[in-house]
C-alpha cells in the first residue's frame, strides 16, 4: 500500500496537562524515548550545553568607587572619540562648507557632549562684534548694518537714548526763552514796517488819481477806491488808507483778472445809479478814472508779490534762526559721542546724519505734532533715532555656543514686525528682530536636523546663508501671501559660524541622496557610537557620567552594588556581555527612578535593590501586551507545546516589538509534505500573504537552496511542502528563523519527531551554518517564561547560535534555573547539530560506499524519497493493466458487432429467395416449417444482441 503522509495538524491527542499533542508512531516514539541515547546525541549534547557561568557577566563591587561622591572626574569625549575628532577637524578649518553633521541614535546625549566640547573651546575664542541696525536717513527702506566692538551696541544705544532726551530738552528751553522770542518779534516787526511803507508809498501814488487804499471788510483784500466808497465809520480816509493789519502778511491776493472784474461791477453799479443824461465830458472823465484805477491795481498787484518774497525772506532768516540755534544747542551733546565713538567712522558718520536731520527738522521736534519724532510705544527714542541691537556680547566672554530648539525660517534668519494702524499696516527700523545666527555669529550653532526639515523654507534659508556667508532678512509673509504691505530690506550682516546639526545616521543618507548641495554645505560627518567596549576603565568612566548626572540633578549617592547592577544592565541593552550601552536617556531614567526608590525606603544611599526595583517597574509599565500574551497562553488560546515529540512542529523564538515595547515569545511553526508532488518546491505561507518580510523571504530561499543541494546529487525531489507560523497574524521579518525551519521541513520529509520541549532560534546559510541573530535574551526569556507556566520538567531549553552566547546577559531567576537543571541552553554551530538536539538521531553519518546511514536523519529522508518513487511506479504499472483490459474487451466487442451484422445481412438474402420460391410452389405447404426456422434464427440473432 501507499504510504500516507504524515500530517500533525489532524492527528492529535491530549497529554496528562490537557495539552494538544500531535500523535506520532509508537516505534519512533520508542526510539526517541529510549533509555539508550545515540552515542552521537550524547556527545553533540554534552559539547553544546552552555553553562550557567556564560550565562551573564556580573561587575565586581570591589573594583567600583565606594559611593557616586567618590567617583573619578568625567570626560566630556567618553566613548566618542571618532565623532570628537570629526568636530575638532571641521572647527580648525575656516575654508566655506565645513559645518558638521552629527549622526547617531536619539537618546546618546550627542547635544550635551558637543555643547560641554563647544563650551571649553569657546571660553578661548575671541569675543565677536556686536551689531545694530539703525535708521537709514538717505533710504529709509534700507536700514544700515552698523558692527561695533564687543559691548559697544549697548553703549552706543544707550549713548543715542541720552542724547535724544537731552536735546529734546535743550531745544524745547531755547526755544521758549525770552531772547529766541525776541529775535522772532524783530524778524516780524522788520517785515511789518517794510510792507507799511510799501502801502504807504502806494496809497500816495493812488492819490494823484484820486484813488484811496482800502482793505475788504469780509476778505481782507487790498483793493483801491474812490475816496467817496471809504467806510463812513473810519475816523478819516488818510489813516485807513495807510493801515496795514497784521494779518494782512496771510491774506490771499486776487490776481489781476479778479480785479478788473470787480472795477467793473463797481463802474456798472455806478453808472445804473447815474442819471442816464451824462454829459459826454463826465463819460470821459469815468473812463479816465477807470484806466488809472486799473493802473494803480496792477501796481498793487506787483506790490503784493514782493510782499510775498518779503515773507519768504523772513521765513528763511526764521529758519536760519532756528538750525543756528540747534546747531549752538546740539553741538555740544554730539562733540562727546564723536569723540567716543572716533575709532568708529561708520558710526560717527551715522552720528553726524543724525545731528543734520535733528538740525533739519528742529521745528517739528519742538512741536512734537509729527509721528516720526514722537517716542515710540515701549521705547525710549523715536524710531527714526533707535538704535536696535541686534546681537551683543559681554568683553573677553568668549564665542557664543546657541541651540535653537525651534529653528523656523524666522527663528533662524530674523524678521521685521509689522504693526497695523488704522488699517495700514507699517514698520520700521526698530522692528526689525535678530534670528539664532545673529546670536551664534562668530561662534557655534547646534541644531536638530528633524526640526529644520520640519519648517518651511528653513532649511533653504539656512543653506543659502551659509554659502553666502551672509544673514539677509527677507520677508517671508510677502513670499508666502503675496501681500503689498510696506516692508523694510535691512542690509545683511557678515556671517562666521560653525553649525552643528544633530540627527540619526537614517536622515544624513536620505539628505546626502535627496539634497544636491547637502555635501556641499556640511563636509564633515562625526559618528557617535552607541556603546563601547567593557572594560574596568570604562566602567569607571560610565561611573563618573553616572556621578555627573546625580550632581547635576541632585539624587541620592549609588553605592558600589548600584553602580554593579547599573552597568550589568547597561550590558544588557547593549545585548553584548563585553559592551556597555552609551544611551543616556535610559541611564538617566534609571537613576531618577532608583532615586525615587530609595527616598520612598527612607533611605539616602541607592543600592542595588531599589535599582533592581526600578528596573522591573520599568518592565512591567512597558509588558502590557506580553501580559495578554500570557493570559492567552494560560487560557489554551495559544498552542504552545513544551512537553513530548511531533513531527514537523518546532517551537521558534521571535521577538514582539511594538513601540517602546519588547519581549520575546515562542511560536509554533509547522510544516507539511505533499509526496509526488512537485520538484522540492516549497510554499513560505506567510510570504504568499504579504505577512513575510524580504529578510525573512530571503531566509526561506536560502534554507531551500541547501535543501536542494543537500539531496538533489541522490535522488529527485518528489514532493512539494509548505512552511507557516501558526496564530501569527502579524506581518514577521527577519531571517532568524531559518534554522527552526529547516528543522521543521526536514523532521516531516523523514517522518521524525521534535523534541518539543526545546525551542530554537537562528539563522541559516547555505552551507547549513548557524549564524547569530537579535534579541536572544529576550527569545530565552520568552520560552523560559512559557515553560514556567506550563510546568518546568528539567528537559526543557533553548538552542541557539554559538554566536550569539557572547550575548547573554540573562535574567537571574533563568540562571538559577539552569544551575539546578531546570533549564538548559545549547549552543550550535551548524544545523546538523540543531538537529542532533531536536531528534536525538545522528544527521549525516555515511557508510563506507559514501551514501548516509539508514539509521540517520539524512537516511530516513533519502528512504522515503525513493519508497514515494516505488510506490509511484507500482501505480503506474496497474494502471498500464487495466488500460490494457479495457482496450482489449473494446476490441472484441468491435469484432463482434461486426460479425452479427455480416450474419444478420446474410439472413436478409435467403429471405429473398424463399420468397421467389412461394411464388413458384403455391401449393406447398411448407409455410409452418419456414415459420418454425424463421422464428429459431431471429431468437439466435437475438441472443448475439443484433
């Protein structure tokens, strides 16, 4: 018979725990479960088995400080000396584009390391120059940039504060005193008597026509008429016609045009009133008046427009009285700002345009009714007077060390406010507010390259800045907006600087591919490791950090045993026994936490029991999804078995990682043969799905290509297989679980069981190596824990990669585990060892003519391919039979068809004859007869079935 593949997924049973068990055959059972172990086995298990004492390495107490207050002084460089080195490079050279990237993990303290470097060179580093931005009086949309020696933008802005109250002052007091107002009267006073006189001298030239001066009662104009038309009320002609009113200097004066037309109402009005019997004498002599009165108005008006340049004249000597004043009054405050600012022929210059327009517009500095010379609000000085520090340094203070922590476009590079008054929208010099590259100029910037790339047209901003060597404030509202509004474009400022950007080795490859001038700008990488080797100095110098971090937030003192258990943990995340992990944050979470600890003991030394304390609060805050796993483990939801054999069942290692969580789990993984199916295909379920990743697809390659390799050279592969993880629902990546797999697939095509009470984990090449893999104290710690909840046997364990046994920092209860014999941990090297271990069976033993021995692995799989190849071929061969049978009766009964139609066309012809024979012999009676014969031979016809 044929012999039916094994298939582990139908064929179970319940164990004494009510666990499912995958029935297997006695006579394998047996055999696995003998008292007489395979030599073999016992040799390859007692060289694998990994002892307690390479189980984790423990700090000595002893070779630790006392308490963190004893400990040696920290180095700002520890462990980082690649990346300090990178720094100090790219800080020694001036040349443009050597700013730094800095590349390592979050978490390292690569900003406290390099703010601590920063900070003792820049003590040393000259101090740089301050800079102010001050009123352009000759374009004022264009501010000036003026530099200034270390602490002078303060005095310089403190200087021009004093000097505008000062002269504020002194102006208001000359120009209310008793002498200024004289002087004024007398300007006046000559004005007055020179315009009387030239009334006077008018009014007699308009008396020889018989004409008189007067001025308009509702206008104030000037205008000549008949003596007669002189206001009755006047005292006497004379003295009106020779007045000349004060205000007469601001009347408006009619233009030639204007007075002639009013002549001419006057001549009408006056003829309407004469008698129309005029005689032609007094015609004529009315006319005669008229053209001299016309004369006398355009004299007046000639008259008034040397009134007018009078005026003029006196407004400019008004003027010229005023700037000499100023001048006299201002002089003396400006002579000692020059003389304190000489050395500085950029600022005296701007002083001296401040005198000049102080001078200029000294009427309305008094007057105080003009915006532009009125104090601004909050503010001391009119913004047309301010001197607005951008950036200023304390002498010999050194070079400035910024890290912006929101480096938007603004932020970095500056901008200039807007205000809104009365619905426009104005700014000025005063406005205009300095970005992180004015304070880090001449110094050092750091900053968060993520933080950068998260604002828009930051990191344009950054990078044109720093290839033009230049800070130019642009208005990014009216780039984004497309507003008109009113906005100032300050001169830009010279830039040196150093910048610093911090980000993860992921990020400088994604800016080096995507950004073309990225390598342009920042020429220097500097690598922080995340940890360093474990040695006593170093070990001390991670006390020292430790000592560093309790000062500066002032915690308890660690004693020896704290610092011990510290460092073993360190190990631990660096998941290397001869590494300490270099991550800050997690040291510092640990000492505040164990601080706490002991504060809550009433305790004021931290020891290792409130750091182990802190270490499993810290596990179980971040184990709620390892807890459900557990529940479901309890519950039978999760098949996981750790007792007994099953054929093609393995219990593989894999680690859960959800956000800051991580715990490692075992997994059940079957596999299943179809004989004489196929060329040794197999189907990865979990890669047909879209639940496998590409490492783990690529594991499933390799382990098929050794498969391959491994039986093709000695006979076909008949069969097809498929692999999965069972309730897996998530996607799985990685190539550490090539080994469970192999073991899995190899123990269903020979029909052997696995030992189900050892798990295993590792990867595979295709030379059928045993490679390391990640997270292996976690994977144990998964598999122990499961076992622990379903009973520790004493048989139960983990194998694992040799490799990876320099990895182990595991967990104290799993080592007392192991010393007592409750729990084992193999290590190998290859799969056939892993094999050995799961089976109990020697893998790839041959005999003398080279082929492997029946009794082994490799055998039991090569017997069972050719028994799927005979048991193929004795199918095929009954199935040749009958196909001949049936053919051969087909052909008879086409032989026999055949002949009962030649029989029955036969009979159809002697019919014929006996009937011409009737017609012949009428009288006879063989009727009856030939009935009787007709009747026999079509029963035998029939008979034959025709």
């Amino acid at each position: 018979m044929t012999e039916q593949p094994y298939t582990p997924i139908s064929q179970v049973s319940k164990d004494a725990n009510n666990m499912v068990v995958p029935t297997t055959d006695s006579k394998k059972t047996k055999q696995t479960a003998s008292d007489t172990p395979n030599p073999i086995f016992t040799e390859v298990q007692q060289n694998c088995r990994i002892s307690a004492e390479q189980l984790k390495r423990y700090s000595d107490p002893d070779e630790l400080p006392t308490d963190t207050r004893t400990a040696p002084d920290l180095d700002v460089g520890f462990g980082q000396q690649r990346a300090l080195k990178a720094l100090h490079t790219a800080l020694d050279i001036k040349a443009s584009g050597y700013h730094v990237f800095a590349a390592g993990e979050n978490g390292l303290g690569k900003r406290t390391v390099i703010s601590r470097l920063l900070t003792r060179i820049a003590a040393d580093a000259p101090t740089p120059d301050d800079w102010v931005y001050v009123h352009n009086f000759t374009d004022p949309r264009t501010p000036l940039a003026l530099r200034l020696p270390a602490g002078q933008a303060s005095l310089l802005q403190q200087q021009v504060n004093n000097l505008w109250q000062q002269a504020k002052k002194r102006l208001s007091q000359r120009f209310r005193s008793d002498q200024y107002q004289s002087k004024i009267e007398a300007i006046k006073n000559s004005t007055h008597q020179k315009e009387s006189h030239a009334y006077d001298a008018l009014n007699a030239e308009g008396k020889q026509y018989d004409l008189a001066l007067t001025f308009r009662s509702f206008d104030n104009k000037a205008v000549f008429v008949h003596p007669s038309q002189l206001p009755t009320e006047s005292n006497s002609g004379d003295n009106k016609q020779a007045e000349t009113p004060n205000n007469q200097k601001n009347s408006e004066r009619l233009d030639d045009s204007e007075k002639v037309n009013i002549l001419s109402d006057e001549d009408n009005e006056r003829k309407e009133n004469k008698d129309s019997t005029y005689s032609n004498n007094e015609y004529e002599a009315e006319l005669n008046n008229f053209v001299q009165k016309n004369h006398m108005q355009k004299r007046l008006s000639q008259l008034t427009i040397a009134l007018e340049q009078l005026e003029d004249e006196a407004n400019d000597e008004i003027e010229a009285l005023h700037r000499s004043i100023a001048q006299r009054a201002l002089q003396p405050l400006f002579t000692s700002i020059y003389e304190q600012f000489a050395t500085h022929p950029l600022v005296v210059a701007y002083l001296k345009a401040v005198f000049d327009d102080m001078v200029t517009h000294v009427e309305r500095i008094v007057n105080g009714d003009d915006e532009e010379f009125v104090t601004a609000v909050l503010a001391t000085t009119p913004s047309r007077y301010a001197v607005n520090v951008i950036v200023s340094h304390t002498p010999d203070s050194g070079a400035p060390v910024v890290f912006e922590d929101l480096p938007t476009h603004l932020n970095l590079l500056g901008h200039v406010e807007q205000i809104t008054q009365l619905g426009t929208v104005t700014t000025d010099v005063s406005m205009i507010r300095a970005g992180a590259l004015h304070r880090a100029n001449g110094g050092y910037l750091l900053l968060e390259a993520s933080h950068v790339l998260e604002h828009p047209y930051a990191w344009q901003g950054l990078k044109r800045a720093l290839q033009s060597r230049k800070i130019k404030l642009s208005s990014l509202e009216q780039m984004l907006t497309l507003t008109g509004s009113l906005s100032l474009s300050p001169a830009p400022i010279d830039l040196d600087i150093k910048v610093i950007l911090l980000g993860e080795a992921d990020l400088y490859y994604e800016l080096l591919e995507l950004e073309p001038e990225f390598d342009a700008v920042f020429k220097v990488r500097a690598d922080f490791h995340d940890d360093v080797p474990r040695t006593t100095e170093h070990e001390l110098a991670l006390v020292a950090k430790m000592a560093d971090i309790i000062d500066y937030a002032d915690l308890y003192p660690f004693d020896s045993s704290a610092q011990a258990t510290l460092l073993e943990h360190l190990s631990l995340q660096a998941e290397e026994q001869d590494r300490l992990s270099l991550h800050s944050d997690l040291l510092i979470k640990l000492l505040h936490e164990s601080n706490r600890h002991a504060r809550l003991n009433n305790e004021t030394m931290v020891t290792a029991d409130h750091v182990i304390q802190a270490i499993d609060d810290m596990d179980e805050r971040s184990g709620y999804l390892r807890d459900l796993y557990w529940d479901e483990l309890k519950n039978g939801q999760q098949l996981i078995q750790t007792q007994g054999d099953a054929i093609g069942q393995v219990n593989a290692l894999t680690v859960v990682s959800y956000a800051d969580s991580e715990f490692g789990m075992p997994a059940r993984l079957t596999a299943v043969i179809q004989p004489n199916i196929g060329t040794g295909e197999i189907l990865d379920i979990e890669r047909d799905v879209d639940l496998g990743g590409s490492l783990h697809a690529k594991g499933m390659l390799i382990m098929t290509s050794y498969l391959r390799a491994l039986f093709s050279q000695h006979h076909a592969l008949n069969f097809s297989a498929s692999l999965a993880f069972e309730q897996s629902y998530a996607q799985i990546d990685g190539d550490s679980a090539t080994v469970s797999e192999g073991c899995a697939l190899l123990s269903a095509l020979a029909n052997v069981p696995i030992n189900q009470s050892l798990a295993i984990t590792g990867s595979m090449n295709q030379l059928g190596e045993v490679q390391a893999v990640g997270g292996i104290n976690a994977k144990i710690a998964g598999f122990f824990d499961a076992c622990r909840e379903q009973e520790l046997t004493g048989d139960q364990g983990v194998v694992i990669p040799m490799a990876n046994v320099k990895q182990l920092m595991l967990r104290d209860d799993i080592i007392d585990a192991v010393n007592r014999g409750k729990f084992h941990i193999y290590g190998v090297y290859t799969l056939s060892e892993a094999l050995t271990l799961m089976t109990g069976l020697p893998i790839d033993t041959m005999n003398k003519k080279g082929r492997y021995r029946k009794d082994t692995l490799f055998g039991k799989v090569l017997s069972r391919l050719m028994l799927w190849d005979e048991n193929q071929e004795s199918t095929d061969d009954i199935d040749d039979e009958k196909s001949k049978k049936k053919a051969k009766k087909k052909r008879k009964e086409k032989r026999q068809k055949k002949e009962n139609k030649r029989i029955k066309e036969k009979r159809k012809g002697e019919r014929s004859n006996e009937k011409g024979s009737e017609e012949s012999n009428k009288q006879s009676d063989a009727k009856p007869i030939d009935d009787t014969l007709n009747d026999s031979e079509t029963t035998a016809v029939d008979e034959d079935g025709n």
